[in-house]
C-alpha cells in the first residue's frame, strides 16, 4: 500500500498549506495534508489565537475540510514544519485523525512510514462507545455511583 501513496505530492499539499498559517504567537507555522479514501486530498494550517489555548492545529483544519467536503476517510497523512520537514502530530491531534482514519490509515514521521494503530496505541474510539452502548441496551440511565 505504501508504495502506491504519493508522499511527495502529500508533502507538497502540506508545504503549501502551511504557507496559510496564523501564528504571530508562537512563529512555528504547520501544514497538514492527507489523501482521502475517494482520492482527493485534504489540507489545513494552523490558526493561533490571543487566547492561547484556544489555538486550531493543522489538523483541526484537516479534518474540517474533510467534512465540508464530502466526509470520508483518511488513507495517508504528511504534516510539515515551517521549513517543510515532517513533523509529528500532537497527541490531541493523533485522536482527531483516529476518529477518520481508513483501516491501516498511513502517516509520513520522522522514523518512517507508520500506521495510525502505532502512533496512537489501543487507542480509544467511536467502537468503545458502541460497545459500551450495545452492552447496556435498555439498561436506561447510567448511574455514576
Ligand atoms: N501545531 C499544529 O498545528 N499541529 C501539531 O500537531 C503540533 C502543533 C501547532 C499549534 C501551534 O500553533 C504551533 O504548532 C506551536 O505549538
């Protein structure tokens, strides 16, 4: 499968994205890009904010533009510094690509080519939820105590 992704083609979406960052906070502009289950290709920057924790990484940008246009999910995925070299995507960011990743999603890191399982181990996801639901159907509220 890895030989059939474009990396650089995936690389040069992210440089390009990149390109867009808000960062007069912290000067350390991101880019994200990721190819689609449908072939398209997916990109986002990061957005800072005066209130700093309020700040959108590349990714959130990632993962709107998926949604907005036409959903699917996340086959391949390159993240890039503001010289272009790939950069690892903080664990927030990790779960957010979880939540889209096609089965054996790929990512481009500074050790290699990986799959989503192995940068976001035993991860938890939208199948815990239905499990946990499917284990208390009918079982009415959830009791905290
Ligand atoms: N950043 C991203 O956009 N994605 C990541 O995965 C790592 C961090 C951004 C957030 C902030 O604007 C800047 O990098 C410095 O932390």
């Amino acid at each position: 499968m890895t030989t059939e992704i474009d990396w650089e083609a995936l690389r040069a979406s992210a440089r390009e994205a990149m390109t867009h960052a808000y960062v007069p906070y912290s000067n350390f502009p991101v880019g994200a890009a990721a190819l689609v289950d449908d072939g398209r290709i997916v990109s986002g920057c990061n957005v800072e904010n005066a209130s700093y924790g309020v700040t959108l990484c590349a990714e959130c940008g990632l993962v709107s533009s998926l949604a907005m246009t036409g959903g699917g999910h996340l086959v391949a995925f390159a993240c890039v510094d503001g010289d272009g070299n790939t950069l690892m995507p903080c664990g927030r960011c990790r779960q957010l690509l979880y939540e889209h990743s096609a089965e054996g999603m790929l990512l481009e890191t500074v050790s290699g080519i990986r799959t989503i399982d192995e940068v976001l181990p035993d991860a938890f996801g939208p199948r815990q939820l239905v499990e946990y639901r499917r284990g208390h159907a009918g079982g009415g509220d959830i009791d905290n105590d």
